[in-house]
C-alpha cells in the first residue's frame, strides 16, 4: 500500500530531534533553510495527497539541508548562517 511508507517516513521526520533553540538567529532566516515547499514534496513522494496530514506534519517547517530535517521557522541552533 503505498501510503504506509509515506506514513512512516512521517513518523521518522516527527520523531527526528531538531536543533535545540540557543542565543543564535532564528531557522527562518538561516541561509541553510530551503524555504521551497516543493523540496519537502519531491522529498517525501505522496506529501501532497495527504494535504491535511500536510498541514499538521509539516504546516511552516522547512528542510534544512545542513542537518537535513525539518525545522521550524523560530528554531535555531549553533551553525545559524545568515541569508545574503
């Protein structure tokens, strides 16, 4: 059934630890943030079918490439680099 891999692969993101919010900028303005919401769709083939799961899963968080998980837009962590 091909919606149980897509299930699974959004307990993992949901289960994944994001970087920890410090004293650094926050993720939304990180130049490690793809802010493209089509990344996540190619990513997780089946994202946007479950549109509703889209919105409770993902909703603003975005991928960044440096730690490769989701993150949302106030977290932050210790490699902030600032978009030009």
């Amino acid at each position: 059934m091909p919606g149980i891999g897509l299930l699974t692969r959004l307990r993992t993101l949901a289960a994944t630890p994001v970087p920890q919010p410090c004293d650094q900028a926050a993720c939304a303005r990180c130049r490690h943030r793809d802010n493209e919401r089509g990344t996540l769709e190619r990513r997780i083939p089946g994202l946007v079918v479950f549109s509703s799961g889209y919105g409770a899963s993902a909703a603003e968080s975005r991928l960044c490439r440096l730690h490769d998980r989701l993150t949302a837009p106030g977290d932050s962590c210790a490699e902030f680099s600032p978009r030009d």
